[in-house]
C-alpha cells in the first residue's frame, strides 16, 4: 500500500503553482539554509516531490541532483523549471528511484559528485514515507561527503501518531468518493487546529506550497512513520553525524527540521 504523492504533485503543479509561490518557496529554502552556501555546491534533493526545493537549489547556484521513487513528480520537476528561471542555467539530473535501493544509491553517489559524496543532501518528509526509514536515513547519510550538510524533516513522535496511521492507511485504500470526505473534513478541521495551536493563518502556506494540497499529503501519506528528537540525533551520531541545527515542529505531529553536518 502507498499513496500517489506524484499524483498530488500533478495536481499542485497544474493548479496551484504561480510565480509568487515559486519565490515564496526560494525564499524559505534561503532562509532555511541560513549559514550554509549553496552557490556552487553539489546538491542532491531525495524524494524531491513536486521540486520546489530542488529548483530553488538550482535557483540559487547549486548543481543539484534530484531523486524520486514516482516518475509522475520527475515529469513536474522538468515542468516547474520554468518557474525558477532555471533553463539556461546549470543542467538538473533526475533519478527515478527508491533511496532503499543499492543500486540507485549507487547511480545517485555517481551522478555528480563522484565517490566522496555531495556538499548538501536534502530530504524534506520524505523518509519517513520510504517503509524504512532507519535504513533510508543511513543511506541518504551515506550520500554526504565529510564536511558537508544533511537537512532533514521527519515527522514528530506524539500520542496520536498511531490514529493517523490508521487514518492514512484507510484515505490509500478508499474509493475516491471516500478519500474527498476525508479531505473535506480534515481540511476544515486542520485549519481550526493549526489556528488554535500556532495563532498562525493556515492558509497563508510556506515553502511555496498551498494548504489544500498539503492536507491531501497529510492525510493520504503512507507509508508513515515518526521520530522524536533523540532517535534521528542518535543515529546521525553513530553515523558520524553532528546536530548543528534543530527546528521543532510547529504542531505537535508536524516535521522536525534537522541540519546536521558530517565530521570530516
Ligand atoms: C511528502 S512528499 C515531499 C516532497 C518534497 N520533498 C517536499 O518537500 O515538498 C514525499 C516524497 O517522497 C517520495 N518518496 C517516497 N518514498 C521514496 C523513496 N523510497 N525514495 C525516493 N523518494 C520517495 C514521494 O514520491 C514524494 O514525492
């Protein structure tokens, strides 16, 4: 069982990107990435969706290399350059492929930066949506060369990580007249929620993403597994690993960003 996040990504492409969302998007990835350069480092996005932050990768001077295990989000990343003013500049490389996979992790090490690895490697909630997240983690560990940066966001443990669990796996099983009911009634009741709990406007997205799309994600993600703090910093430690950054999760089930650097 797993959910069409490329299709999804069809769908926001197609009716939810402009140009203000694109810069929206290269703008919280900037200031995500404050105190690290960018401009001329490798970049390798796993799981990079529907692109945005692959694009404002290469938007901003990386040579950036993309991966996805659903060839629908490789298909949107070509389509979303445009936003990004991107097509005469460097050249992006996309993988279609599973992060728990030796031989894409292979064709990935090679792809650009040869076997030492690449300056920056992203994965922004994806891992937890691999069915291994523990084994996708140390293979996108695998993929950093010493001295460089993973940025990682995995969902937060919390009480109520099994009821989504069910809920999700219910949403990828579900006749679609079925999975618009769960939509519906999870998007009024996350805007209500997230209101309460961050006194923030849902509506008013970050990243360059819309709130209709993002609940669609929210509640159709699966596979679907979490992390506290302590556990995804233990095994960056044992993997050479050091925790530079860490950005809580603004709701209690939402992703906790990650910056760590690798030890030379
Ligand atoms: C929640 S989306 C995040 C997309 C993007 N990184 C973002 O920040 O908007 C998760 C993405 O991970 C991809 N994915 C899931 N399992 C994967 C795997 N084993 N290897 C590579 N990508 C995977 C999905 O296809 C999807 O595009």
């Amino acid at each position: 069982m797993q959910f069409d996040f490329g299709e999804n990504w069809v769908e926001f492409s197609e009716n939810a990107l402009t140009w203000d969302r694109a810069m929206s998007a290269v703008n919280d990835f900037s200031a995500l990435f404050r105190g690290i350069a960018i401009e001329s480092k490798t970049f390798l996005d796993i799981g990079c969706g529907q692109g945005l932050s692959l694009l404002s990768a290469e938007a901003l001077g990386a040579r950036v290399v993309g991966c996805d295990i659903n060839s629908k989000c490789i298909a949107m990343v070509r389509r979303n350059r445009k936003y990004f003013n991107a097509m005469d500049k460097n050249k992006v490389t996309l993988v279609t492929g599973s992060i728990l996979e030796d031989d894409v992790v292979q064709k990935l090490r090679q792809s650009v930066a040869g076997s030492v690895g690449y300056d920056i490697v992203h994965a922004w909630g994806v891992l937890h949506h691999t069915g291994d997240m523990r084994r996708a983690l140390i293979n996108s560990i695998s993929l950093v060369k010493p001295g460089g940066h993973l940025v990682v966001a995995i969902y937060n443990r919390h009480w109520s990580n099994p009821a989504w669990k069910c809920i999700k796996a219910l949403y990828c099983v579900s006749p679609v007249v079925i999975q618009k009911s769960i939509v519906c009634f999870f998007y009024f009741l996350l805007i209500f929620a997230k209101m309460l709990v961050t006194g923030e406007n849902p509506l008013e997205k970050q990243r360059g993403m819309d709130f209709y799309h993002d609940v669609v994600d929210w509640v159709g993600g699966y596979p679907y597994e979490y992390a506290g703090k302590n556990e995804i910093d233990q095994i960056g430690r044992d993997h050479g690993l050091e925790l530079l950054r860490f950005i809580p999760a603004k709701v209690p089930t939402g992703c906790n960003e990650y910056i760590f650097q690798k030890r030379p």
